[in-house]
C-alpha cells in the first residue's frame, strides 16, 4: 500500500530560536509550508534552508492565518506544529507507520510534554496535554478562544504515543510578556461575553486558577517549576478580569 502525501505545516513569527529542530523533526513530509507573519530575523531564511514553501501574510489571527495555509495544502494528511515545537523520535516513527497503514479517522492525537524553568512539566495541567496536529486535511476545523487556537475533529480520533517537545519560553520575562498578551486578548473575549471584571473577580477567579493548578492538578509535584506556574497562572487570571472593565479608569473617557 502507498503511503499516504502530508505536507508539515507551521506558522511562523520570529521563531528561529527553534524552528531548525521543528522543521528537521518535519522532514519525512512530502512537503513543508510556512506561513510567516512578516517575521524580522532569520526565520524565512531558516524556513527556506529547508525546502519549505513560504508565504508571508500578516497576521490576520489563528482562525484567518490556518484558513489560508490549508487552503494551499493538496496533500491528503497535515501534521501541524508551532515554531518552539518538534516531534519526538518515537512520535515520528508512529506517524510515518500511521502514513503507511492509516486508520479510517479524521486525525491522530498526540500528547505534548512541554519545558519550563527547569523540567518538563508532568503535572500542573500541562502533560499529557493532547492535541489534534496529524489529521486529514479535510479533517477538522479552526476556532479560537482568546489568543489560543484549537483544531476541532470532523470526525472519529485516535492517539498516538510519543511526544510533541515543546520549549514555550526562554525566560520569565518572556512568559510575562506572553501573559500580557493572553490577558489581553482573554479580558477582549470575556467583554465580547458580557462578563463582568474588576478587582473582586480578578482575586477570586485568581485563587481558584493558584488552586487548580498547584492542588487539584498536582503542581507541587513539579516541584518550584510547578509553583512558579501556578502563581504565573494566578497573574494571567487576576489581570485578565482587572482589565475587562479597566476602560475610563486611567484618565480617559
């Protein structure tokens, strides 16, 4: 039997720190996209070093930006990652037997085992954390939810073992800035909700989100990573429902 075409698919912006590794870890597919949003170091160069077809586009938003790269796949599989992130060998291997004898399903989940502070995380919500990244290219949907993507199944799934190795950060100033982001946009999506913020549920949503990841989903299990997580976790909540009614309150109108 013929093994199934798949083209590897990543989104790009300024990601050369690991986009190397991802790509390489990606080089048993027919093809490679990149689809890069006016990066401004060497991340096109990388991308092409590769063999990898790249379109550059500014960034629309998850939704717009998947929308247009599966537009220009015609292979019938994708496997999808982000530029700080790249397949195990074990995780390889399956998705190769996979390609030569593939399941009648829309896609394959695939746990990612992601590294902060000192350690890859096995706790605090973060493993195995599985994802949908191999799937027909027919086979699923784009949404959103704040600045966090989400590939929904059109259909039956199954797992695969081995991991996704994912490097999020390469410091905590950097996971700060992230968190401002995602606050941002998250304090965005509660208000289009109707939700209401402040300092009150800024606290109280705070402890909850400190409780669950440090508690509930054995954070101090990962040792000081794990806390440190957590408290991060406890920042991004308080902040994201101080700002859905921060407007008016700095001067302004």
């Amino acid at each position: 039997m013929q093994r199934e075409s798949v083209t590897g698919l990543v989104l790009t912006l300024n990601g050369e720190r690991l986009l190397d590794r991802c790509l390489e870890s990606l080089g048993f597919c027919d093809e490679l996209l990149v689809v890069d949003s006016q990066s401004t170091d060497r991340t096109v160069e990388i991308a092409k070093a590769h063999g990898a077809r790249v379109i550059v586009n500014p960034w629309p938003g998850p939704v717009a930006q998947f929308r247009l790269a599966l537009a220009e796949i015609q292979t019938g599989w994708v496997v999808s990652l982000d530029q700080d992130e790249f397949l195990s060998d074990e995780l390889r291997t399956n998705i190769e037997a996979k390609l030569a004898a593939p399941d009648q399903v829309a896609g394959y989940l695939t746990p990612r085992s992601s590294f902060y502070f000192n350690r890859f995380m096995k706790h605090s919500g973060w493993y195995p954390d599985y994802l949908l990244r191999v799937f027909r290219a027919d086979g699923m949907e784009v949404t959103a939810s704040g600045a966090h993507y989400h590939f929904n199944p059109l259909g039956e799934t199954r797992k695969l073992a081995g991991d996704i190795l994912h490097y999020p950060y390469e410091s905590f100033r950097q996971h700060m800035d992230k968190i401002n982001y995602y606050a941002e946009e998250g304090a965005k999506a509660l208000r289009d909700k109707g939700r209401r913020g402040g300092v009150g549920a800024g606290l109280t949503h705070g402890l909850v989100r400190f409780v669950k990841l440090y508690l509930l989903k054995a954070g101090f299990l990962d040792g000081r990573a794990g806390f440190c997580n957590a408290l991060a976790g406890f920042y991004y909540t308080f902040q994201k429902y101080l700002r859905v009614e921060e407007k008016g309150k700095w001067g302004g109108e």
